[in-house]
C-alpha cells in the first residue's frame, strides 16, 4: 500500500531536507558552507543587494552569520568547491555537478551562434584566443583586445546593450567553453577556460550523456526536496517533465524514490528513500526570495498556504507586501513576511513592512503565538543585522502591516 503522510509531516521533511532546522554552528567553516551546498544542491546567483547579494542570503538562513570570504574562496580559487553554471538560473554548484548540466543552453533569441558568426565571422575562434592568452577577463576587459565593429553595442533596443563579443562570451559560457573564473566586485562574471578552472579530479570523470545527466540532477532535487511533485523535482534545474518523470520512474524502480500522498496535497508525490519525518521542528529562519524552500511558488502554496510573489518588478502603488518581502519561518510554518533594505550609509537594517501570515483550521493547532512570532522575528532581524554590519534594526515610522507596531516595540 501507498505510505500516506499530513500535510504537517510533508512540511517538516520538506524543512529538514534543505536543513533549516539544524542547529547553527557557532564558527562557520568551509565544511560547513560546502556541506549546506552539498545538502541543497544548488545556490541561485541573482544581483539584487537591497539586503546584500542574494546568494549569500541562503546559506545564513542555514548557518547565521558567517564570513562572506569563504564563498569567494569556494568559487574563486583553487581547487574550487563551487562553480557557476545555468541551471535553476544562474546558480553555483557544487563542482562535481557541474558535469551535468553541460548540456544546457540559454534559449535567448539573440543567443544564436549561427546569426553571431554570420554577423562576425570568426567571433568565436578570436574570443576564446584572447581568453586562452590573457584571461580570466571581463567582458568589458575583452572588448580592449576587439576592434571596434565587434566592441560595439547596440543603442535604441530593448533588454541587454551587448557587443558581439560579450554575445560570443556568454554563448561560449553556455556551451562550456568558457566558465566564470569568479565575480568580480562589480559582480561581473570574469571568464577563463574551463579547463583552466574546472578541478582536475573532476576535469578526468567522462561527460555523463543527457538521460544519465537528467537522472543524477534529479536525485539531486528530490534529495533537496525531502518530498516533492513532479512539478517540484523539475524546476529544481529547469529540467522538462517528461525527461523527469523518466528519471522518477528509475530512481523509484532502484529504491531511491517512494510514491506517496498527502492529505491536503492532492497530486502524486514521491518522499526520497531515508527522508526524515521529524515530530517537530524548532526552525528559524528569514527565507529570501530565491531561497530553495520557497522559489517554486506552486509548491510553497499547496505546502505550506503561503501566496508569495516578489514584487520588485511591480509598481510601488500595486504592491501589496512591499518591495523585497522575505518570508519568516518559525516551526513548521511561513508566519510572517518583512520587508527589508539594508541602510548602508545609516548603518541600519529597516524594516519596511511587517505581516502576520493566518493560518488554516489544522495548521493553527501548531501556529506559534504572535507575541511568539514577534519575538523570535525581531531576534532574527538583530542577528541579521550584526551579520551585514548594521548598528540597528529600525522599523519605518510609515511601515505597514500588522506586526509593525509590535515589532517596532520588540527591536
């Protein structure tokens, strides 16, 4: 018979398995970030610093406050722990798996290597010279050694102003050529040869085909996940369903998978073979929006009730929980979104909006209290706070929401 789970039970494998509700260690060392990666399996890279990168962001919500240097170090020196490669988006992973995902491309329109060499013949062959010879470079670096019809860009359009030389980096970038030797403070990628890059204990394993490459990305996921749809296990890495679904079918045949439900849950779910199903869970954490727990919002909903929409792209005045909310999980469940700028030239971190989060009839039996919710949340925003170099936790006198108040009371 089908193992059937709660909803409940479901929300704390799924907490468990991305490691939220493991006791954080008092000195953060490299084991312990590449460890947390290992464990989720990937860290989506993206530039918005409204608190500071947001790549950073997980791995405190996992370890609290932890030396940023470590990160460069693991992606930017070698033998490096991390790589960057487009996988969820773009994403540092573990180099081991890096491999995998040399099969995936972009599909951007003006990413076509045909029409590129066309419009500049021998593109390709010349960036990867001028990289072999005096990389790693930028791309602003590289259009130096270009002449000029291929450092040009574009004006009058529409998106990214790139040359065809930055074209011809980011497609060589894709097809694994290229890789990013680091960021740069800019955050701009710096690219050198792979092979100059990639570790050479990973460098020598062979290039896994596709449908091996697929199976191993989405033992991955479902690791990640603890339990999890089909929909979850593919969006992971951007993998099509079909293709993931093929790999569940061989991963549930080698005993790696389990078919279950879930009450409240109703689609086919696989839980992964040694999952914990903890009894409770005394979670903490400030979840940023591209944090693994809560970037598939079909899964975040139907999981944990929570309708979550980052709203940067939104105009202020439509916006209903404020520019850059993160959810609060406390136990088991979301309890509250914040919204949050660090105020680097008054060293403060504020505090925007505060929202109490409502429960259903069967997760309030288990829904903390919200003097409960205010205290642990206002601890949280201090210890943030001292992470990022910040005097203060100050919430608006303007600042919407119901927990604001108590909030502002608590800090």
């Amino acid at each position: 018979m089908t193992r059937s789970l709660t909803l409940a039970q479901a929300r704390r494998v799924a907490i468990a398995a991305q490691g939220l509700d493991r006791p954080r260690p008092e000195t953060v060392t490299m084991r312990h970030l590449t460890g947390t990666v290992d464990r989720i399996g990937l860290l989506q890279i993206d530039s918005v610093n409204v608190l500071t990168r947001a790549h950073l962001l997980p791995l405190f919500a996992r370890l609290g406050p932890y030396d940023t240097a470590l990160l460069d170090r693991a992606t930017g020196k070698a033998p490096r722990r991390l790589m960057e490669t487009w996988a969820h988006e773009a994403t540092y992973v573990p180099s081991a798996t890096y491999p995998l995902l040399m099969w995936k491309r972009r599909s951007w329109g003006g990413m076509n290597a045909a029409n590129l060499e066309a419009k500049h013949p021998g593109i390709f062959e010349l960036v990867q010279g001028i990289v072999a010879e005096h990389g790693p470079l930028t791309g602003r670096e590289l259009e130096r050694y270009v002449d000029e019809a291929h450092a040009a860009r574009p004006t009058g359009g529409w998106g990214w102003s790139w040359s065809g030389a930055k074209v011809a980096l980011e497609i060589l970038f894709d097809e694994g050529v290229l890789t990013a030797s680091r960021r740069n403070a800019q955050f701009e990628r710096v690219y050198d040869l792979t092979e100059r890059v990639l570790p050479q204990k990973v460098a020598a394993e062979p290039i896994p085909g596709r449908p091996d490459a697929v199976r191993e990305l989405v033992r991955i996921s479902a690791r990640a996940h603890g339990i999890g749809s089909q929909r979850c296990l593919a969006d992971y890495f951007r993998l099509d369903l079909a293709s993931t679904m093929q790999a569940i079918d061989e991963l549930v045949d080698l005993g790696e998978l389990e078919p279950v439900t879930v009450r409240g849950w109703d689609r086919p779910l696989w839980l992964t073979a040694g999952a914990r199903i903890p009894r409770r869970t005394d979670a903490r954490a400030l979840l940023v929006p591209f944090d693994p727990l809560v970037f598939e919002r079909r899964r975040l909903l139907e999981l944990f009730g929570m309708h979550y929409r980052i709203e940067i792209y939104t105009p202020a005045h439509k916006r209903v929980h404020g520019y850059y909310v993160l959810p609060f999980l406390l136990g088991e469940h979301l309890v509250a979104r914040v919204d949050l700028k660090h105020d680097r030239a008054r060293g403060v971190l504020l505090v925007r909006s505060a929202f109490a989060d409502e429960p259903d009839a069967v997760a309030a039996k288990t829904w903390p209290r919200e003097e409960v919710v205010v205290a642990n949340l206002a601890e949280e925003l201090r210890e943030m706070a001292r992470w990022l170099g910040a005097d203060a936790v100050e919430v608006e006198a303007d600042a919407r929401g119901d927990l604001a108040t108590p909030l502002r009371l608590a800090s």
